[in-house]
C-alpha cells in the first residue's frame, strides 16, 4: 500500500516517512486542509482526516498536535501552531518568565482515513519547557522543549523517533495497521 502522508510541513513527512520505513510505502502530499478548531486536537485530526481522503480518494494519514503548558492552564492547547507562529518560541518564554512550573506535554493524535472511515492514534509525551532554546535539529518547539533534560532539538531524528509524541501515535496506528487493521 501507498500512504499519502498529508502535511504543508516537509519536515514532518520526513519525521513521519522516517518512522514508518518498512512499513508502509509513504508518499508526502501537500493539502491546503481548512483549519477545524476544537478544544481537543482528536477531534480536529478527524476533520482533517475526513477532509483530506474526501479530497484524495486514497489512504492517507494526517495528524494534529497540541502542546500544552500547565502554568498557562493548558495554552496554547490545540492552537500550538498559531501560537508558534505569532509569537514563537521566544513569545512562550517571554509568558513563563519569573514561573516555577514549566511542565508542559504534547498531544498528537494521527488519523488513518480509508474507504472504511477514519481512525485515530493518540500519542502524549511529558517534559518541561527550557529557560532558553537548545539545539539544531527538530522543528516547531523542539528548541525549548525537554525530555530528561534534553531538548527534542538536541536529539537525533533516530532518536527522537523512538519516544516523541508522534512516534507514540505513529506506533499506534502501526501496530494497528500490521495487525490488519485497515481491512
């Protein structure tokens, strides 16, 4: 099978492709997808996922990601993309300064969407947020984001693969997808 990853991020085909070699054949698609809002990401990764295979007709997978700091009450949530890009990186920190409680998690939620329906994959994984940005590699809030006192920034992409967020979601929806889920 041929699975169309649907992203406007390069990046995250990349990670997505990475992660799923010898998996399943995967294809990157650029889809101007609308922009569902919700409180919770499962329910805007399902839109998008019904979006897309509406749009494509073929299997596909898209996903969805909310980062949430618990000083904020949970900001910037299912909106980490806006955030991220209105006010970045240097914005979040700007918000903490002078704050103690700097944990903070991520949510992905993957949808699987086929002729049978969508299916999703949750994946969250716990950290902190950094006083300032470390590290070279990963994209969106890699930089300020720790694991073990590490940034997703400063891991390897083999690395990082093994226990990020997506990668937990990603590892759902393949232990699923082997199992024979998508027939």
């Amino acid at each position: 099978m041929r699975l169309a990853v649907v992203t406007g991020n390069p990046n995250k085909a990349e990670e997505i492709g990475a992660f799923l070699e010898g998996t399943v054949s995967v294809e990157h698609v650029s889809l101007e997808c609308p922009e569902y809002r919700d409180d919770e990401v499962g329910p805007i990764a399902r839109e998008k996922g019904r979006y897309a295979f509406e749009e494509l007709r073929r299997p596909l997978i898209v996903d969805d990601t909310g980062f949430f700091v618990n000083a904020l009450r949970g900001f910037p949530g299912p909106y980490a993309a806006y955030v991220l890009g209105t006010i970045g990186n240097a914005g979040l920190l700007r918000l903490l300064e002078g704050t103690d409680d700097r944990t903070a998690y991520f949510v992905t939620v993957v949808a699987f969407a086929d002729e049978s329906g969508v299916h999703l994959f949750e994946g969250r994984l716990e950290g902190e947020i950094t006083t300032a940005p470390r590290g070279t590699g990963g994209f969106g809030y890699d930089p300020i984001f720790a694991v073990h006192g590490r940034t997703l920034a400063e891991l390897p992409l083999e690395e990082k693969n093994l226990f990020s967020h997506r990668a937990r979601a990603l590892g759902a929806f393949r232990d699923w997808f082997l199992a024979g889920g998508s027939r």
